[in-house]
C-alpha cells in the first residue's frame, strides 16, 4: 500500500474505516474483490462512507468528503453533526465503471483540521468481459459409447452407470469461483430445455472442470429420437458466454420390452401354464427351468419363487447370477407342505439397477401320496381279548419311514368301532393326537403309544376296530382326509 495513503499524524478518535460499495457483490474465497455486477453498471454505483468520530458539533463548520476513483474525485459531501447512510451514501458515475481493476478511496477534511487525509484504498472489480469458451471445441464431451450407440436403455441400468450420463466441459479460459455452468437438453438445434446448473469455487475452478451430470430421467422424459446437448456458462458478475455447439445424440431409453413367460418344472407333466406333480418324482427337490425364449442382459440376477409367501413351505431362493444352464432348485425340504394343493411358482429377474421383475406364474398341482404307500399306527397282536386285556396296555407303533419325513410334521392317530349302547354311530378314541414328529424320532425309526383297557370298554364285543393314521405335512394347516390315511385293525374278541 502506498504511503501517500496513510496519515499517521491523524488523531486516533478520528481513525477512518474504508468505504462499503453497497452495490458489490460480497466477497467469495479466490474470487474477485467488491465485484460489481453488470447489472448495476447501468447507473452509478452507491458507496457508504463510514460513520466517523468526532462529528463537527458546529452549524458554521463542516466535515468534508471527496470519493476518489482512479485517482480523480467523483462526488463529495460537505455535512455538520451526525449524519444518516443516505447522507453518507456517495456516487460513481456510470461513465468512469470501465473494465478492470480500480482503486477506489475518499479523502476525509475534519472540520478542526486545515489539510484532506487520504484513507487507505480498496480494491473494486468491473467485469463486462463475457466467459470464452474453449477455441479448439466448445462442444460437451460424453463418452465413446454414448457417441457411436446413442443414450439407451441398457447403458443406464448397468449398475456402474447409475442411471446417468457424465459430460465434460472443455476448459475455457480463465474459469473464476462464482462461475456458472448451464446445461441443456433439446429437441432441436435451436431451441432450450435447461436441465441442471452448478457454481464452482476455489476448488473446482480448475482443470478438469467438474463433470456435468444427466439423470436418466431427463431423456426418459425427452422420449426417444435425436436430442442436441450444450452448455452456457455465466461468470459471477453476471456476463453471459456464447453457447456451445451443439453435439448430436440418438436417445433410445424406452423401457427394454421383458417378455417373462411362466417357467417350467422339469419334475412335472403337463404343458401350458398349469403342470401336474407326482411327489414321487419330487423325493429330491425339484429343478425350475427359465424358457430359452426369455432374454437376459449381463449383469441381471435371478431367483425362484415355490408356494405362497408366508405359508408353509414357502421358499425364496437368493439371487444369483444366471446358470449356464437356466436352472433354478427347490431343496426336497421344501416340497411335502405342498402335497394335495395347488401352488404357484415363478423366477424373478433383478436388472442392473436393482429392480425386481417377477415372471408369469405357473399353477402346479401336487398330488398326495396314496394311502397304501404311507406308514401306519398298528398294534404288534392283530386280536386282543377284552376280558384278558395286558395290564401293561396295547403298543401301537408307527414307523418313522414314509415318504419325504422331515421335522415339523404332524401324526393322529385314533380308533373307531362299533359302541357296546345299542343304536349309537360309530365312535372314535385317541391314541396319539397332534404328535409333532422331531429329528429324535426319525432316528430312533418308529413312535410307540398304548391302548389300554379304559379305551375299549365302550366297544361292542367282539367287534373289529380301525386304526387310523392321518398326517400333516403342513404345521397342522391341513391334514390327510380320513379316506386318504391309512389304517390297519385290531380285533376285539371276549
């Protein structure tokens, strides 16, 4: 700073503050001092002399201020007593705003002092300078793919792309923090349809400049067909560059037509979209196979669906990249539940960007194990005497060997006879009720119970009794009908 700036035999009560440019835009990091914007060049600009101390206290002496710009006085005050902003607001004549950088101060007469103190300087900006673009080439710069196949649909759902499309501005001269960067999509070479804008600072006023971003969205919206990309940037006082050229791009992001026809079960008989099952043919599982027909980009997952959400033996398999051979399986665990119903299953695809999209459904009808094919309670004697009953009751056993055992099913087992009261129905007496079979069972290979005497008292004898065995493969939501169940007898002789 220059010394002929400085009074150092001012009096302290009358140190001077700088002036305020009430119509600069405030300060930035890195950026231009005081910038007036352009817009306030059209007339003066408004300068605030800071109050002082020692305000002449005299009607016939004065407090004098001259405003200096590039050294020469534009505007003055000649004030007694305390005076108000408006009163201390002075001018810059719109004539002398040229472009560069000034310094602008005042010189401050008290009105006990003979000589004009010059207060230090500030620096002020004027910048009617428009951006310039880059000479070489002013158009965005998207990547090679995008340039030779167009914004499709399958570039944005690839997971890497995150449903977006990345431009980079070409470096043009002199990139200041407060610059703006505009930019656009449209339907033609004239027209504008703004997309997003950003603001660089001190730490992206560089080379490369930040990347502009596309959302998937916005040529979703623009709907197909050749669309015009370009940018303007704006400087923070407000000067507008030229626009860029225009660079052409093919959009063809209609959402990818997925054809998901219902799958089928290779266990399974049948064509169309119900299939019938016979559990014998499901003791290992069973395979769900996606139709050849069905397209599947890179990247995409899928998974099987077998039963209903929430139920028993419902299964929801985890997603996974796609089987060279288009195979899915449903563990054996997975498949007696469904015995005697009918049930849907499905494959899901997952696209690259997450979403889920379920195939047409397949109706499987499962038959249920015929009854000669099941295990039975049966007692180890095939006749007992009602007068001579064993004190130590009557075992019933149940071999823990049918088809598709597993934990979590479910055994009854009753009698049914005659009764001894003449004109009564038939009547019934339990002998295992809602037996939940365990891994323990399984392996000790049968479930033991008794009859003992109290049980046939009501019988008529002799008379034949029929033991009946019926299971749930389900939890207890449905059982074998009693048709369906098998059963062995006992005779009940005198």
């Amino acid at each position: 700073m220059s010394n002929s700036f400085c009074n150092n035999h001012m009096p302290a009560y009358l140190a001077l503050e700088p002036p305020e440019v009430l119509d600069a835009l405030p300060d930035i990091e890195g950026g231009q001092n005081n910038l007036v914007p352009v817009a306030a060049l059209a007339s003066a600009v408004r300068v605030l002399i800071p109050q002082w101390g020692n305000a002449s206290p005299h009607l016939d002496k004065f407090d004098e201020v001259e405003l200096m710009w590039r050294g020469g006085k534009v505007d003055a005050l000649k004030v007694t007593g305390q005076t108000s902003d408006a009163e201390r607001t002075l001018l810059i004549p719109s004539s002398v705003l040229t472009n560069g950088v000034h310094q602008l101060f005042y010189r401050f007469k008290a009105w006990n002092e003979i000589d004009f103190q010059n207060v230090p300087p500030i620096e002020v900006t004027i910048d009617t300078i428009a951006p310039i673009l880059n000479a070489g080439n002013t158009q965005l710069l998207f990547p090679a793919e995008i340039i030779e196949d167009g914004v499709t649909a399958g570039y944005l759902e690839r997971e890497e792309n995150h449903d977006q499309v990345t431009s980079e501005v070409p470096p043009y001269i002199a990139p200041m923090p407060g610059d703006i960067i505009r930019w656009y999509l449209s339907d033609s070479q004239s027209d504008e349809h703004y997309v997003d804008e950003l603001t660089l600072n001190i730490d992206t006023a560089v080379d490369p400049l930040p990347a502009l971003v596309y959302e998937g969205q916005v040529f979703r919206d623009s709907g197909d067909g050749r669309r015009y990309a370009h940018y303007q940037i704006q400087d923070r006082a407000g000067n507008l560059s030229l626009a860029s050229q225009r660079i052409e791009l093919l959009v063809e992001v209609s959402p990818i037509p997925r054809d998901l026809p219902f799958p089928k079960v290779t266990q399974a008989s049948g064509s169309g979209s119900i299939s019938k099952l016979d559990p014998f043919n499901a003791g290992q599982g069973i395979t769900v196979e996606i139709p050849a027909s069905v397209v599947l980009y890179e990247g995409e997952e899928v998974r099987v669906s077998w039963g209903v959400a929430g139920k028993v033996g419902y299964f929801l398999g985890e997603f996974s990249s796609v089987p060279a051979d288009r195979k899915l399986n449903v563990g054996k665990d997975y498949v007696p539940q469904h015995m005697g119903k009918s049930i849907t299953v499905k494959y899901e695809v997952k696209t690259v960007t997450g979403k889920v999209l379920p195939s047409e459904r397949l109706t499987v009808d499962m038959g249920m194990i015929p009854r000669d094919s099941m295990q039975y309670g049966y007692c180890d004697v095939t006749q007992v005497s009602a007068s001579r009953f064993p004190d130590a009751g009557l075992v019933v056993r149940l071999l823990t060997r049918w088809f598709l055992i597993m934990p979590g099913q479910y055994v009854n087992i009753y009698g049914r006879g005659v009764s001894a009261t003449p004109g009564l129905a038939d009547i019934t007496f339990p002998i295992l009720t809602d037996f939940e079979v365990t891994q323990q069972w399984i392996d000790e290979e049968y479930i033991t119970d008794l009859i003992v005497k109290a049980d046939i008292m009501p019988f008529k004898v002799p008379s034949e009794l029929t033991i009946i065995t019926r299971f749930s493969f389900d939890g207890k939501e449905t059982w074998t009908t009693e048709e369906g169940s098998p059963r062995s007898k006992l005779q009940l002789i005198t």
